[in-house]
C-alpha cells in the first residue's frame, strides 16, 4: 500500500466510528424521544458529515 494512503486510513476509520455512534444515538433517540438523546445525535450526525468530508477531501491529495 503506498504511503500516501496512510492518513487516509484514520480518517476512513474515524469516519465508520462516527456513524456507528449517529446510528445508536438516533435509535436511542427515537425510543426515548428525550431532547437531551436528540441533540446527541444530531451532534453526532454532524460529527459524521465532517469526518466524511476530511475523508473525502483527504483522497484528492
């Protein structure tokens, strides 16, 4: 695997972590329907969006 892909790698498992978290907070959210959940999650939702946009933006080097 060439080295330029190294940095990738954390960002791509940072990336899956957050939206692990955004699907357990969103599930918990909506059983609960407790505001402290729902903005946990939307926290995490947007944690996840920038994870994926460093991910994604991280390939183009």
């Amino acid at each position: 695997m060439p080295l330029r892909f190294r940095p990738l790698r954390t960002s791509a498992r940072a990336t899956l972590w957050t939206a692990g978290t955004t699907v357990a907070l969103s599930l918990i959210a909506g059983a609960t329907l407790d505001g402290v959940a729902v903005s946990l999650a939307l926290v995490s939702l947007g944690a996840f969006v920038a994870c994926a946009l460093y991910a994604v933006l991280g390939m183009s080097r």
